[in-house]
C-alpha cells in the first residue's frame, strides 16, 4: 500500500509539473515583464505659467530578460490633490518613435516588442512624448508617471512630483491672419490683391499692453505696415474673444505679408506671428464698351476719336502698360505710347477685326475682337454663306477677299535654348509670334536632364563594367577547372566547401549591389527634390506664386507628393528668412507655426 501511494504521488507531482509546464509554454512571450522594469522622472521645471509645456527629462530603464509588447503604454497624469486634471497615454510603439535612441522592435514566439539593448537605458523629455501644456494658473500640481501594460496592469507608479503654475504672465494663445470680405468677414483664401482687406486678429491674456502690426515685404520690424493702436475686438463668431484690426492695402508690394502681436506686463511678455498671405499681381481690365471702330478710306478714326489705349484699360497696381494689336489682317495698326494709328495702304474697303493687348510684365489682358468698319458699316457674319460672293466669315465680320491671304491665326512658337541642367532639370521660355492668343501647340517649358558631366561619368561606368567581363569569364573557367579536378580526385568534401564559399561571395557582391543601388536612389531622389526646390525659387522670384509652379510641375510629370512636400518647405524657409531680416527670433516663428497646420517633420526640418 505504501509503495502504491508513493508511486501515485509521484505521477501526481508529475502531472502537476507538466500542467505548470505547458501553462508557462502557452503564456511565453506574452507577459514577460519583469519587475524590475521601472520609469522615472530625473528632473522637472517647478514653476510653470499658462500655455507652458509640462517639461522635464525622464527614463525608462528595461532590465535584463524584459521583454515589453508595443501595446504597453506609458502614461502622464496631472492632479489636483487626487483629482485628474489632464492625462496623456502614449504606447510604447509611440513612445520608441519619439526618443533619440529606441530599441529596436523584435518578434518573440509570435509577439512584437522590445528587449534590453546596451544599459537598457531610454531617456526622454516629458514635453517630447506627452507635450502636455498647462492650461490652468494659480494651482500646485501633482504629477504621476505610470508604466502600463496591456492587461492594463500598472507595474509601476513614480514618485508624486510637487509644481506650481501661474496664471499671471501674459499669454497669447494664436494669432489669426486673414484676408477679409467687405462686411470684415474672414475669407479662407490666402492670397491678396491690391485695394483688397486683410486683417490680423489675436486671442491673448493678462497684459497691460498690446501690439498688433501687419508687415509686408519691404516692412521692417521698426516700419510696419500698418500698427493698429486701438484694436477692436470680436464677440459674435467662432472667433469670440479675438482682437486685432482690418486694413485695406492700398500700395501695391507683391509677396508675403505677415501680422506680428506682442504683449506685455510687469511680469513678462509674450508675442506671436500669424499665417503668410500672398499679394498677387492685378491684372489690367479693359475698362471701356468699344466694339466698333468706323475709319475713312486713309485709316482716319472717323469723329475725331483720339485711340488713347491708357483710358481704356486700367491697372490697379499702377504699373506701365505696353501694348500690341493681334487679328487685325486688311488694316495695319500702330501704337506709339499707347496711342491707335491705323493705315490702310491698300484702300481696302469694307469689314475688318483687332483685338488689343496690355501687359503690365506680370500677365495680360484682351480688349476682345473689336470690329473696324473701313468706309462703310461692316456687316456680321457666322459662316461664308452669311456674306456676298466676293466675302468671307472672318472673326464675324465680312470682310472683301483681295490679292491679300486671310488665313486662320495658326501658332507659331518661338523658343529661347535651354537653360543649364541644374540637379535634372532645366527649363526655358517660348513667345507666340503669331500672337495667337492660344496655347494648342505651345512647347514644354521644363523638362527633365542630363548633365555632360553626368553622362561622362556614366560612359566611364559602362567602360568599367566592359572590362570586368572578361574578369568574370576568366573566374568561371577556374572554377570549372577546380570543379573537373575535384570529381576527378574524388575530393567531394572540398567541392561542397568550395561551393559554398561561392554562393556565399554571390550573396554577399547581390546585398552590396542592393545597397548601392537604393543608395543611388536615394541620391537621385534627392538630386530631383533639390531640381524642384531650385524651379519654385526661380517661379517665386519672377513673381509667380507657388500654387504657378506647382502646377507647372506636375503638368510636366514630377510626382504630386515630392512637389507639394519641396513647394511647402520652400514656402517655410522663405518665410524663415523674411522672419529672421525683419528681426523676429526662431522661438517665436516656430511658436506661430506649430499652432498652424504645418507638420512636425517639415518644422524640424526648416529649423535644424
């Protein structure tokens, strides 16, 4: 009986082993956190004001045999005594995305996390991973720093951290800048022309003084705009609580406009930059009705009507107009300062069209066709049939068919050469002579390149591989010679050895060549943003705006998301360096962008 009972306990005890066994296989891998996993807090500022990031440096330490899933979460609190103020929780997939040295993410028996990588030491700042701002003045607060895993189990609470906020520095929390309607309502455009509104609004606190001020392009920190003294605030719209002023810009100062607002109190100050808005060029307007010119048999405006093309079209930016005269095929037409003279050399009599042209350098606009009457009232027309025998339908006017051709305009595009091969891309300007007035057959304006120095570093590649040939030919005959001599001498162990020392070199020579090759892509990638970026510079120097050539550039095949990724960060670092003449510091430029629509990437980028 007793040798029954023991061999019972023993399969007993051996069961309950195996039972433990595999419900420690079934769980490996899932909950492998030790207890010795542990965050804390080295230091903190103690003293915040409102709109201040809880900021400070912390650590997160994994132990030897810790193995963190990427669904664990590290969690931020801010109390109130107990009660919950604001809390924050980042997994620690999130977390290793934003610290300067993560571990590297690994897959054990099926489960994806972190383990110990060197002293398993992670530091980190609180206002990096949380960037949790203090909202609420005059309070002591508790923090409380909390690691987490997925069964939401906390492993680990820190210490209670002890700081205080004050309430009574002046803040300002954003700045809005907007071009506006007549009625002072906010427009979702960000681009201006001259004689048009703009205004710059803030929302900010605790101050004894405020300055509102509009910049333009030949603005200085010292000679603003405009600087709004008295600024009226706004109660009735999403805006509630705004103040700032409205302007209606009447110089004209093509490019980026900015608003700048400071203030101030005893205890301090605080200032902010609002949104870039764009001033454009105004095109000319044809001001005038005139549809029909009547002219003697010499070409004379009948009734002494003096063509001054400078009182029919108007420019509100005030610049000089140059003029030219397109359709016009029986009557000769010339314009000496503006002025219309028309010569009719031929004596021709009967219908007859022009259509003139201003320019102000920037773009131009179209008197429309404008029928010439020439010693007689010439009669409109849709087609031939609508004309005597001895007409045509030309532009909807009869007009006489003589000894002279009247043909349909047809393009005749002149263009300069291309302009030098910069990073892949080079480009050139063409003119109509014809002046047409279309752009069926107009030619492209950029395209892509390559430059000579380029394609002689090519050749001397393809010369390079040329010559290795025979190298690559020489070492297959050896290596079948050595084959041939291992079977011949039955040395099949030094065959297999020397087989793998083969492939393995194979292997080795495929990785290197992948490598080089996504290096070289990512240096033609980078050599194509660089192209981009060199071609919007050039579009917004010539006073084109950016939305110009980023359509430019995606009509002519470059990829939507580089172009709109190089167009917003040379936007950026325009806006950085007008910021930084005009004396503003880079704290309080990216202050203003952050509370934008920029992404975090494209700041870091501008400001490292």
């Amino acid at each position: 009986m007793i040798k029954v009972s023991k061999s019972l306990m023993v399969i007993v005890v051996l069961f309950i082993l195996f039972g433990i066994f595999l419900i420690l296989e079934d769980n490996k891998g899932l909950m492998n956190v030790t207890s010795f996993i542990s965050v804390d807090v080295n230091n903190i500022n103690d003293e915040y004001n409102v709109g201040d990031k809880l900021s400070g440096s912390a650590l997160l330490i994994i132990e030897e045999g810790d193995f963190l899933l990427k669904e664990d979460r590290l969690k931020l609190t801010v109390l109130d005594d107990t009660m919950v103020i604001v809390s924050k929780e980042v997994t620690l997939e999130q977390f290793m995305l934003k610290v300067t040295n993560p571990s590297a993410l690994v897959d054990v028996d099926g489960s994806l996390g972190y383990q110990r990588e060197g002293d398993g030491m992670i530091p980190f700042l609180l206002e990096t991973v949380f960037s949790l701002e203090i909202r609420e003045g005059g309070l002591n607060f508790n923090l409380t720093l909390e690691y987490i895993d997925s069964d939401d189990t906390t492993l680990m609470v820190s210490k209670l951290i002890n700081v205080s906020a004050s309430s009574d520095l002046p803040l300002i929390e954003d700045v809005v800048f907007s071009v506006m309607d007549k009625d002072s309502n906010f427009l979702e455009s960000k681009q201006f022309y001259n004689s048009q509104m703009i205004g710059c609004f803030a929302r900010y606190f605790n101050q004894d003084d405020v300055n509102i001020s509009i910049f333009g392009p030949s603005s200085t920190l010292d000679e603003p705009y405009i600087m709004f003294n008295d600024p009226i605030c706004i109660d009735d719209s999403e805006y509630a609580g705004y103040c700032g002023g409205v302007v209606n810009v009447t110089v004209t100062s093509r490019g980026e406009w900015t608003c700048y607002v400071s203030v101030v109190s005893e205890l301090g100050s605080d200032s902010g930059v609002g949104d870039v808005l764009v001033m454009n060029n105004s095109l000319p307007r044809w001001i005038s009705n005139l549809t029909e010119i009547s002219l003697d048999i010499t070409g004379k405006v009948l009734d002494n009507i003096s063509l001054d093309l400078d009182n029919y079209f108007y420019d509100s930016d005030g610049d000089t107009l140059e003029f030219v005269s397109k359709r016009n095929t029986m009557i000769s037409v010339q314009i000496d300062n503006g002025v219309v003279k028309f010569i009719n050399a031929a004596n021709y009599e009967g219908g007859d069209v022009v259509e003139f042209i201003a320019s102000d350098n920037y773009g131009e606009t179209s008197s429309g066709y404008i029928t010439l009457n020439v010693g007689l009232t010439a009669k409109k027309c849709v087609s031939d049939g609508d004309c005597e025998s001895n007409e045509i339908c030309n532009y909807n006017v009869c007009m006489q068919v003589t000894n002279q051709t009247i043909v349909e305009c047809v393009e005749n595009w002149d263009c300069l050469k291309w302009g030098e091969c910069v990073n892949g891309v080079q480009s050139r300007s063409c003119n109509d002579l014809n002046g047409c007035g279309t752009t069926a057959t107009k030619p492209a304006l950029i395209a892509e390149c390559t430059s000579v120095k380029q394609n002689v570093l090519a050749e001397e590649e393809e010369s390079t591989v040329v010559k290795e040939v025979p190298i690559e030919q020489k070492s297959n005959v050896i290596y079948v010679i050595v084959i041939v001599l291992g079977s011949a001498l039955v040395f099949g162990g030094l065959g297999v050895f020397l087989w793998k020392r083969y492939n393995k070199k194979i292997d080795v020579e495929k990785k290197e060549e992948k490598s080089v090759g996504s290096e070289e892509k990512v240096v033609e990638q980078q050599k194509d943003l660089s192209a981009i970026e060199i071609y919007v510079k050039d579009m917004l120097d010539k006073g084109f705006n950016v939305e110009d050539a980023k359509k430019n550039l995606i009509d002519s095949g470059w990829d939507a998301k580089d172009v709109q990724k190089v167009c917003d960060l040379t936007v950026l670092k325009k806006f950085l360096a007008d910021s930084r003449a005009k004396g503003f510091k880079d704290d309080v430029i990216r202050k203003s962008l952050e509370g934008k629509d920029w992404s975090k990437e494209l700041l870091d980028e501008l400001f490292k």
